[in-house]
C-alpha cells in the first residue's frame, strides 16, 4: 500500500477515535444522569414509604373525631335538658316564694 493510502487510513482511524472518544463521554454523562435520578428515586422511595401508614393514622383521627362529636352532642343535650328541668324548677320556687310573700303580707295586714 501507498504511503497516501496508509495516511488517509491513519486520518481515518484518528477520526473515529475522537468520535469514540466523545461518544465515551457522553455515555459517561448519561451515566451520572442515571445515577442522580436512581438517588433522587431512592429518596422518593424512601419519603412515601409511609403514606399507608399516615393515610391510616388520619383515618384512626377522623373516627376518633367522630366518635367525640357524638359524645359532646350527647352531652350538650344532656346538659340542655338539665338546664331546662332546673329552669323549671326555678321558676316553680319563684312562683311559691311571690305566693308566701304574698301570704304574709296578707297576714301583716289582717
């Protein structure tokens, strides 16, 4: 082969190294890509791991929750009705207090 030939294959083979060589580090470039988004999917693996267990807890709240509402309106109406029968009962007391008052004043003037 001619010293020219030999040249042209020597250019040749220089240009695909190079090419080579770029591809290398691209690859390389893609490569730490990857790994950056391997931590952060590791890190999101890792932070929602325990929805179930925070969907579960607010669930346990929200039944709790419910269950003091039921207890505290029970208990308004419970204290409502007291309230009502000591009203009541009041009221009759006034009632018996204006007719004594009445009564004796009835008898101071007799």
């Amino acid at each position: 082969m001619s010293d020219q030939v030999l040249s042209q294959i020597l250019n040749q083979l220089q240009q695909m190294d190079k090419r080579f060589d770029n591809i290398d580090g691209r690859l390389e470039k893609i490569e730490d890509r990857l790994d950056t988004m391997d931590s952060r999917l590791n890190v999101i693996e890792e932070q929602t791991k325990n929805i179930p267990l925070l969907q579960q807890a607010v669930m346990e709240t929200l039944e709790v929750t419910k269950r003091l509402e039921a207890s505290q309106f029970s208990y308004e109406r419970k204290a409502t009705a007291e309230l009502n029968t000591h009203e009541h009962s009041i009221d009759i007391l006034n009632r018996r207090q204006l007719r004594m008052e009445a009564d004796i004043e009835a008898l101071k003037r007799c």
